[in-house]
C-alpha cells in the first residue's frame, strides 16, 4: 500500500464537524486513507511527500448532478435564449447520434474539467440510449472515469415515454421499459461497488415525469432497493413540469414520486425549485436529497432554488453542475462562486456566506450521495480527495485574508492539485497522464460530425439562433 505525505501547508480546510483548519498543516495518508492530520503529525517521509508550502488544500467537491454526453452540445447557438422544453427538443435531435466512442469522449472532457475545477467525486446522469446504438453507453463513461481517475457515481437513466406515447421526448431516442429494467440490472451487477472506498458506484435514474411511465418509477423505484442502490431523477424543475404532471396525472411532482415509491433517504433529486412549504418540511422529514444546479437553473429561466426554506427544514441539499448543455461548462469551483452570488442577490445580506456554499459542495453533497462516512471533509480514516491552490498566484494577490473564501470569491475556478483517493491527478493545472490537447482535438471533431448529422437530418441551422417571436 502506498503511502503519501502532505506537508507544510500554508492551511488545510477540512470542513470537519467543528470545521477546523490547520495552519502550517501535514497530511499522512496511505492506499486512500487519510491516516493523520494536524499541525503537527508524527510522520516525517512517506513513498511520495509533496511540499505544499504556500499552498490551501480543500476537501473535494462533490458534483452531485450532471450528464457528461452533453459536452458535446455546449454553445450551440440554437439552444441559447430558450427554457428547458424547448431546449430539450432541440438537443434531442443531435443527441439521438451518439456513438460509443461520442460518450468516452465527452466523458474524458467533462471530467477532466471538473477534476481541474477540484471536482473528486461525479454523479452522472445518462438516460439517451438512440435506437441505432449500442445500449451498453454508460460503460464508455464508466471506462473515462477509470482512466482519469476520480470517483464516479453514474446513474443508470432512462426514458420509455416517446412523443408517440404523449412523452417529450423523440421516440428514436427512448427504450422499452424491458430493456431498461434489464439493462439496469446489468449496470448495477457488473459495477456497483457498495464498500467505503469504492471509486464506482450505481444508482437508478428515470429522467423526468414527462418522459417514463408510472408503471417504470415504480419497477425501477423496486429494481433499486432490491439491489440496495440509491434512486435519483429530475424533479420540480420548471412549472412547466408541473403543468404536465397536473394535465396528465393529475398529480404535483412529488405526489407523483409518492405513489410510485420514490420517497426516502436513498433518494435524490434533482432541481427541486418549485416545491411548496408543504412538500419542503415533508422532505425534510423524509431524509430525500435535492442536487442544486444554479447556474442551469439561470440559463434555462427555471427559477431560482429556495435553498435557505431547504436548508432550515433539514433537507439534505448538494451542489451539481448539470449540463454541461446547460451550463456550457463542467467547472465545480465555478458553481459555487455562482451559487453564493446568486443567493446574495436573492436573500441579501442573510444569504450563505462563501464557507456556507464551499460546505454544501462537500458536506453537504456527501450526504446527498449517501457517502458521508468516507467523503466530504478532511479527517482521518476518510479518503484522502482533495484540491490544492497556490496563494502564490497573481489573482490572489491581495486577497491573502480568509483562507475558506479564497477560491470561492477570488481567483479563476482552476485549481493547482488535484488528489483523488490519495492519488494525484492533477499537477500543476494539468491532468496527470492524459494528452489534454489531443482529448479536445478528437473531441470537437466527434462534435461537429454530430451537429452536422443533425443538421442534414432536420434541415435546421444548429449554428444559428432562434428568431424571436
């Protein structure tokens, strides 16, 4: 087992329970494990010892909602300006010609983004499966994570509700509900490892109320606790949901999650922005996680998430990217900078300060995730995920005054280390071992060859906005 040795910090912020920092701190860790931490530890060398003189480590933040194919169909002119209805149905059609290598690709991209940004742990949401391709997708980004090597939590989606069937979706994209539930099985039986440091674990994912049946939330809300795996899906978005859902069921949201099982501590969502105090206490009361998106929330006109109602009913409430389609990045440093303004301007001077939101990207999304007792914070017999800066670069020049709010408020969201599991992945801004030119070469060919597939297929002009009506 190799061993590794932090050293010398300039402060370590490990979100503890008493949210402790160490000034001048070391850090002694072996395999994964973080075996001590403090001013003053009594481990001088170890396999591998970095000196982080000048330096403030972070636990790692946790990502707890996105969907990595979508790399591939950031800044599309076409899909700028609209609401999420509207910027589904256009990104269907482009999405419906994915291929195998399409999603290790934008996976490599989106994730070495987000390892760059201090990102440790992903939370993925796959749920297009196109017709035409093979239906074993989510392997490629299983295989992608294991390459860059950071700790992945893929949700197994899906969507069986086609246009056909009065779903939001092409028919040409969604599955049958056998293969789904088959497919799932499969995913969860071949990968799914439930032990503290696993680097890979599996949830079940339906993608959202207007595009899988009552009878697949409840079979997949089954498949998933027979398993023992946790649930996750796209809840209380948009009020357009909403209307669906009424007009349809004749149900709100949540009703809908109720009496198809999909309520409980091993359950998350993702959004949850047009809950009502009603369904927010029993949420609270339930042990349900919401992933908060901020900045797609933004683009996409949503809403704005009522995080402190949330947070004040003891709601377990993580932090996501979402995307990248609708956030045009995979930046998770980023995403808390824009969730702290974005709550200054709704709540003023009462909002999250900068710790506050730093503390829902790691505390907070590990028990999102379901993974406290190994993730989220710095201490020992935790895994040793974590981002280091350097207070030695130019933007942080002359804001050298509260160690926990540097990277939040300061800086740009690129980090100088990344250590994964006690491994170092990225060093010096750069992921370890990957050619990060040649990834994005391939990847924008694979992109523009998918656009232009659409293009030629619907006869519409991806690279040029929507008139306004």
């Amino acid at each position: 087992m190799s061993s590794l040795l932090i050293k010398n910090a300039r402060n370590i912020i490990t979100m503890d329970n008493d949210r402790n920092q160490y000034e001048g701190g070391s850090m002694y860790i072996e395999g994964q494990e973080i075996i001590a931490i403090g001013e003053d530890i009594p481990y001088q060398t170890a396999d591998k010892v970095i000196d982080a003189k000048g330096k403030i480590i972070f636990p790692g933040l946790i990502n707890t909602h996105h969907h990595l194919y979508q790399t591939f169909t950031r800044n599309i002119p076409r899909a700028q300006d609209v609401e999420l209805f509207d910027w589904l149905i256009t990104l269907y059609d482009i999405w419906r010609y994915l291929r195998p290598e399409d999603v290790y690709l934008s996976a490599m991209v989106g994730l070495g983004e987000l390892l760059k940004s201090g990102c440790t742990t992903v939370s993925d949401h796959f749920y297009v499966f196109p017709n035409s391709v093979s239906g074993e997708l989510i392997d490629e980004e299983i295989r992608a994570a294991a390459d860059l090597g950071i700790r992945f939590f893929p949700t197994r989606g899906s969507m069986s509700l086609g246009r056909s069937k009065g779903g939001l979706p092409p028919d040409e994209v969604v599955q049958d509900e056998e293969t789904i539930l088959r497919d799932s099985r499969r995913v969860i039986e071949t990968y799914h490892d439930a032990s503290k440091f696993s680097m890979l674990r599996i949830g079940v994912a339906p993608c959202s109320p207007f595009s899988v049946s009552k009878d697949l939330l409840t079979e997949s809300s089954s498949l998933a606790r027979t398993y023992g795996v946790r649930m996750h899906t796209h809840l209380a978005e948009t009020q357009d949901e909403e209307d669906f859902c009424r007009e349809k069921l004749g149900l709100r949201p949540l009703e809908l999650m109720e009496e198809t099982g999909w309520i409980g501590e091993d359950v998350w969502y993702a959004h949850g922005i047009w809950f009502n105090d009603e369904e927010i206490t029993k949420l609270g009361a339930c042990g349900c996680g919401i992933a908060h998106c901020p900045s797609s929330n933004m683009k996409l006109s949503s809403g704005t998430f009522p995080i402190e109602k949330m947070l004040a009913n003891n709601v377990n409430v993580g932090l996501g990217v979402d995307g990248s389609a609708s956030n045009d990045a995979s930046s998770m440093l980023l995403e808390v900078k824009i969730m702290n303004l974005l709550h200054k301007l709704q709540h003023g001077s009462t909002a999250l300060s900068a710790e506050e939101c730093l503390y829902v990207a790691t505390r907070g999304s590990s028990k999102v995730l379901g993974w406290e007792d190994a993730i989220g914070s710095l201490e020992v017999g935790k895994a040793a995920d974590l981002f280091m800066i350097d207070t030695n670069r130019l933007e942080f020049a002359g804001a050298l005054f509260d160690d926990t709010s540097l990277p939040v408020l300061t800086g740009t969201a690129q980090v100088d280390t990344t250590i994964v599991g006690g491994k170092v992945v990225v060093e010096g801004g750069r992921l370890v071992g990957i050619n990060e030119e040649q990834i994005a070469f391939q990847a924008q060919i694979a992109a523009n060859r998918m656009l232009e597939m659409a293009a030629k297929n619907t006869n519409v002009n991806y690279r040029r906005r929507r008139s306004k009506k």
